[in-house]
C-alpha cells in the first residue's frame, strides 16, 4: 500500500510537469498509459526536458543507455523507471 | 533493452540503411543520390552506422558523416559533415540518437578528420547536443530579398491583385537602383556552363584567412557536388577581370524562389556586388525571392546587406566537434570565423 502511494505520487508529479511542459498532453487529455512519443507529445527536446526533470525531482542519475522508450514512453514506465533507479539506489 | 551502434560495412547492409532513412526522412529520394554522396565524393566515402535495438538487433536509427576537406585556419584539413541522422519515431527518446552522435565523434577521435561538424536545422536536432554537453559554435541565418510581390498578393488577394504587384513591383526595383550601381565596371560577370577547371582549385588556394574556417572548393569537389549531383541542378555565374577568374556564385532555383548556394572568390566588395547585382537583374521579371544562408561573421553578410537583403530567420546551428586537446579543439576554441553558406551546410 505504501509502495502504491509512492507510486501514484511521483505519477502525479510526472503527469503535472508534462502537463505543464508540453500544450499537446493537455489537448489530447493523456492517460497515465498512454504512449507519449507515438502520440507526437515527446520529441527528443521533450525527453531531454523530461530527463532533467527527473533527475532533479527524483535524485537519480539517468544514463544515456537508460534513455530507451521502455522508460520513457508513458507516465506509467516513467514512474516505474524512476521506482527502480530509487529502489536500486537506496540498496547500493 | 538496449541499444547499440554499429558501422555499416558491408555493401548488403545498404538496402535495410536507405529503407530506416526513406522511412524517416522522406523529403528525399535518397536510393537515387547514394551512390553519389556516399560513395563518390572525392574527398572520400562516408562513414555510416546503425542504431540497433536488443537481441532483435531491429535497425532503428542511421547516421553519417560525409568528409570534407576544408580550410582551418589557413590549411586545408580533411573534416567531416554530419548528415542523414535519422531515428524511428518510436525510439524519440534520445538515447539512441546520443549513442549515434557520440559514432560520429569515432572518425575524429582516430584522427581520421581533424573535426566533425553538424548542422541542426531546428531545436530538436541540438537536444543530442545539450545532453552531451556541446555548445554550439555559431548560426546559419537566411537572408531574403523580395524580388517581386506577384504571387505573394495573388494568394492573399486573388484576381484584384494585379494593380497591387504592379505597383509593389515597381517600387521594390525603384528601392534597388541604388544598390545595383554598385558593381564594378571592370568585372565582367558571365554564365559558366562547362565543368570547373583547375583555375577554381588555383582561386580557392588564393582567398586565406588565418582565423578562418570554410569549405575548401577545389574543382574536383565543385565538380562533384554541383556538375553531378543527381537530384539537383545548379547555374554557375563568374566574375572575370580581363579573363581572370576573381569570383563565382553557385545558383540553385525552383518556381519562385532563386537560392544562392554559393558566393566566393576575392576582392569581394567588388565582385560579390556585381554577381548579386547580376542575380537580381537576372531574375527580377521571373522569381519572387532571391535567398542565401549566411553563418554569423560571414564577410558576405554586409554585401547582402548593402544590396538590400534583409535578415528573416534562423536556418540552422553549427556544432562542432574535435579530439580534446587537440590543436584543432584548441584553434576552435579561440572563436574563429565560420564563414560557411549553404555550401558547408548541404550535405
């Protein structure tokens, strides 16, 4: 339970910065599993504003190899990526 | 998943690599100019690679760099141009095209090229760029002068504009006279339709600037990129004095719109004045637009300017990149002068 509240809260903060950040999310009234670069609302720009975002918000260091749609092409992977990076960070 | 970059070796990986860049660059028919620009530049074949995704080893991204020699700062060093950087719209997400800028810097850090360049012509194309911490080095603008008013009224106001563009016609030549005065009267400026000969390679050698950097024009190339590019044709226009050959202007056209590709040559604030003024009277009763790209610091600009071109937009920005400390990397720190057109940023 407290690993879901974890996990809703950074989607809620990642769905708030793109909202914010890019007009076309708020037209298209993204969900949280919708594919953001398929949908045009991310570009290469975008991910870059993005990276910064969650680097800054989350504490974690991204590697450009970490910088694949697997991670990066919903709010949902976003969040997941960002739950392991912190979870593998609080082991090291 | 991950991503890998590979080179393109093998004359059977070329199909599956101009099908990745048809399918995201479609602007170009790029299977009828490959062998052109990839295999028979005289400076040398490109270099390419593959982005390549997991154990399915899908191509998802090609990039290149094409050589080209060029003059830096007063010697002729053999660079590079990167180009045809293309990534599948479902892999956008800037690690497959940092991994494949990060291929192209490969060619410099063997000290094949002295640098490689690339040109973004938008703020996306530098988003590899700012993740890896490279800035650019200066910026390619367009500079436009309305020849005509024609085709611009007649969108916006249909059949009652012809009294309109007479008018605004006639005051856009009543605004030129003045500048088109200023050609000298000893050049005599002339259309060149045989292949470049070797008093081009002799003109390039001429024209130095220590703290310069530019592309160097030697017959062979010009040959190659104007005489036999596959898709494009391209006028030629000389500025002689008493039959010597002191500059030349590379045209390229389409319906309403004259770009010029090229200007170069000595005694510029003469010779540039006169081919321009050429180009206007030339084409003044036929195109709308007369056009060039000009990086910033270009001595062209201020002939551009004097004949009434006007600054309209950014075109692209010019990213360099060179083997740290190396004597390249350090000449390119001490901001040199680009002086490039759209002669160093087609590629």
């Amino acid at each position: 339970m407290k690993m879901n509240m974890a996990g809703n809260h950074v989607n809620l903060q990642i769905r708030k910065f793109i909202l914010n950040k890019f007009p076309l999310a708020r037209k298209q009234q993204i969900k949280d599993s919708d594919n953001l670069l398929e949908s045009g609302v991310l570009d290469s720009l975008g991910v870059l504003d993005l990276v910064s975002f969650v680097e800054q918000e989350f504490f974690v260091h991204v590697t450009d190899d970490e910088l694949v749609p697997e991670n990066f092409e919903s709010i949902d992977r976003i969040a997941a990526f960002i739950e392991t990076k912190s979870s593998t960070s609080r082991q090291t | 998943m991950t991503i890998s970059v590979q080179r393109v070796h093998k004359q059977s990986e070329n199909q599956e690599f101009l099908a990745v860049l048809q399918a995201n660059l479609p602007s170009q028919p790029h299977a009828r100019r490959f062998k052109w620009l990839y295999r028979d530049n005289p400076d040398g074949p490109a270099w390419s690679w593959f982005a390549l995704q997991g154990s399915s080893r899908q191509v998802i991204g090609v990039t290149s760099v094409f050589p080209r020699s060029m003059w830096v700062g007063g010697e002729v060093q053999m660079c590079g141009q990167v180009g045809d950087f293309a990534v599948s719209s479902s892999h956008r997400t800037l690690g497959p095209a940092v991994l494949l800028q990060r291929a192209t810097f490969d060619p410099v850090n063997s000290g094949d090229l002295a640098f490689c360049y690339d040109c973004p012509p938008h703020p996306a194309g530098m988003s590899t760029f700012r993740r890896l911490g490279i800035k650019p080095n200066c910026r390619v603008l367009r500079y436009a002068l309305p020849l005509r008013v024609d085709s611009h009224l007649r969108k916006r106001l249909g059949a009652v504009s012809v009294v309109p563009a007479a008018a605004g016609n006639l005051f856009l030549r009543v605004q030129r006279i003045f500048a088109l005065k200023a050609r000298a009267t000893d050049l005599e400026v002339s259309n060149h339709q045989d292949s470049f000969s070797e008093e081009f390679s002799r003109l390039d050698a001429v024209v130095k600037r220590p703290n310069a950097i530019r592309g160097r024009r030697s017959a062979a190339h010009l040959n190659w990129r104007y005489r036999e590019d596959p898709l494009q044709q391209y006028e030629v226009l000389t500025a002689r004095r008493r039959g010597e050959l002191i500059a030349f202007a590379i045209l390229r056209k389409t319906d309403e719109v004259v770009t010029i590709v090229d200007l170069f040559g000595m005694d510029l604030h003469v010779a540039a004045l006169s081919l321009l003024a050429a180009i206007v009277e030339r084409f003044q009763r036929s195109h709308q637009t007369v056009e060039a790209f000009l990086s910033e610091g270009n001595e062209l600009v201020a002939y551009f300017l004097k004949m009434r071109f006007q600054l309209r937009s950014e075109a692209a920005q010019v990213v360099a990149y060179a083997r740290p400390q190396s004597a390249v990397s350090e000449f390119l720190q001490r901001s040199p002068l680009w002086s490039f057109s759209q002669a160093e940023v087609s590629a």
